[in-house]
C-alpha cells in the first residue's frame, strides 16, 4: 500500500515552514515517515529562488515594512513569488528513486492535479510550454517551484517547496503588484474566487485537491496527520 500522509497547518510563518520541510525531509531520508503533503497559508511573504532577479522585487525595504511583507531568498527554483492570505501553498514530501527520475515529469505531475481540481469548478486550466505553473487563459492561477534534495540513505530525492494556488481574490490584487511574478510581464495572475464567481475556503480547496494528487501521484490512501509547528496559528 502507497500511503501520502497529509497535513493542513493553517496559517504558519514562511521561515518556521522551510524549517519544517527540512526537518521532515531528514525524516523521510531515513524511512522515519513516509511521503507527506503539507498544505498551509503564509503570511504575506515574497519568495525569491535560485534563478534571483531583484529588479523583479518592485518595493524598497520602507515599503515591504510598511505592508508588513517578509522576504526570504530560498532554494528552490525559480524566480520571485508572493504568499499570502487565501492562497493555498503545498509542500509535497516525497521520495523519488534515482532510477528512471524524470523531474520534468514530477513538476508536470504537480500542474495535472492541479488541473484536475479546475476542472471541478468547471474551468479549463493549461500550462504554458516556456513556463512553469498553472493557467486560466492567459492568467496564472498557480505557480510551482520545488527542490530535488538528493536523499543521504537511499539512492534517490526528495522533493521540497512545491505549489501555491491562488484561492481567494483578495491574493492576485494584493502582494503580486509589488512584484513581477516569476518574471513573467507579458501575463497576470488570477485565484479561483474570480474565475467562479464563488466565495471559496482554503481549507476546503485543500481537501477537494487531494483526490486529484492521490490520483495523479498513484497513493492507494491518504492518511490524515496532526503536525505541530510553534507559530502555528
């Protein structure tokens, strides 16, 4: 039996998160647990990856102060982001073997579940050839970024950072104005809560998306899991 263990953190710290992952990838590593989906919410926060362009970065410390917007350069890839309220993040934990690894397909996997979810509400989600992520025409709905961090036990990965879903409307009019996300120019962004006309819950997104990861991944059951974390709230 293939088991995804799956948390909702609520709202949580971005750096208290990355802490989180670390120390749960060790675990995987080892055969301590197995594969975990976190799903959370952040603060509002700027995520700058390893492919860095500050000129991407619109607002001066002043003003990330002002808005009380953090700021953390991590590694995963990619450019520059914006988490916030109402935007679904997932951190997929998974052990990936070394043999046959194709990591195109994990970050086309990630989109297909995705597309999946979209498609419940009725909407066509589709990718970009030049782009990673997620769109609604020429809107992006949700953007991917992850780490392949190489496993020190076994002969293999596991994955890291992951996905954020744009579930509330409040989200693409908010944080993405000080920023070009993921240095696209040419396109906007959008969440669910506009393209349906509906007023959603994160939590509830979160739920009705795992049927599609279960589905996509190839888990034959998702185990619930409580996951304490300190700023948790």
């Amino acid at each position: 039996m293939k088991t995804l263990h799956a948390a909702y953190l609520s709202r949580i710290d971005y750096g208290e998160a990355w802490e989180l992952q670390k120390a749960l990838i060790r675990e995987i590593d080892t055969e301590a647990r197995g594969d975990t989906l976190l799903m959370l919410e952040h603060p509002p926060t700027y995520t700058v990856g390893t492919d860095r362009h500050p000129e991407h970065l619109l607002l001066g410390p002043e003003e990330l102060h002002r808005r009380g917007i953090s700021v953390y350069e991590i590694d995963r890839g990619g450019d520059i982001t914006y988490h916030g309220p109402g935007q679904l993040v997932g951190y997929p934990l998974l052990y990936l073997e070394a043999a046959g690894l194709d990591l195109h397909k994990y970050l086309r996997e990630l989109e297909e579940a995705i597309i999946g979810l979209l498609a419940e509400f009725g909407l066509q989600g589709g990718r970009k050839p030049e782009y990673t992520g997620v769109w609604v025409g020429d809107r992006k709905i949700a953007a991917i970024g992850v780490k392949f961090n190489r496993a020190r036990t076994r002969r293999g990965f596991v994955t890291s950072h992951g996905f954020a879903l744009n579930v509330k409307s409040q989200v693409a009019q908010d944080g993405f104005q000080g920023i070009v996300p993921c240095g696209i120019q040419e396109y906007g962004v959008t969440s669910l809560e506009a393209e349906t006309g509906q007023a959603l819950d994160v939590e509830a997104i979160g739920e009705r998306l795992m049927p599609h990861f279960k589905r996509v991944f190839g888990y034959d059951s998702v185990s619930p899991e409580t996951i304490r974390s300190t700023s948790v709230r």
